[in-house]
C-alpha cells in the first residue's frame, strides 16, 4: 500500500490539499511501519486544483493524508480511486502507521472556504 501525505514543507502534514504541490510517499514495512519511499514536488499545473488530465504522479497512491480538504477533493480523489484521510496529526509517520493498522486519527480541524 502507498500513503501520500500532504507536505508543502516536507516535514509536517499540511491542508489545502488541492492546492498542494508537494507530498511525501510512504509504504509500509513488514512490521506495519511508515517508511518513506519519494518525496513528489510537483510544478502548479499538477496540483490537483489545476490538473485536468488523465494520469497524475498521486494515482499510484491508495490513500492520501492530509490537514484539510473540501468534500469536492475528496469526490475528485476517489474517482481516482484514492481514500483520503482528513487528520489534526501533525506527525507524517505517525499518521501513516496508525493508517496502516488501520487504526483512527484526530479528527481535523473544520475545512474553512
């Protein structure tokens, strides 16, 4: 299973997930725990808010974490076939993990339009 996060600073999770250009990618190890595998920084044409073609690099990802997102991304990513996961979790590795195990995050703050 691949896990994208949010991370516009490459170190926490962050919101605005439409708008985001750079993500972390994380699998899990044989003992359900987050490794990072690629760090995606993608110009402005590939955030999801401008991106308008076929194949984007987040498509080989099955979950997406991030801080916060309207429900029109959430609709747009599962078209992709993507479940996003909406937490307050700042920690991208905590995050993953507790994913993997299927385990609940925080809730995340309310999206504000």
């Amino acid at each position: 299973m691949k896990i994208g996060v949010t991370s516009q600073n490459f170190k926490t999770i962050t919101g605005h997930a439409g708008k985001t250009r750079r993500f972390l990618v994380f699998s899990g190890d044989a003992a359900g725990r987050a490794v990072a595998i690629d760090r995606l920084d993608l110009p402005k044409a590939l955030s999801m808010h401008e991106f308008r073609g076929t194949e984007h690099p987040l498509d080989a990802c099955d979950v997406l974490i991030t801080a916060g997102c309207g429900d029109g991304f959430i609709q747009r990513m599962a078209r992709r076939g993507i479940r996003v996961v909406t937490t307050s979790e700042t920690d991208p590795a905590t995050a993953v993990t507790a994913v993997l195990a299927g385990l609940p995050l925080p809730e995340a703050e309310p999206h504000r339009h």
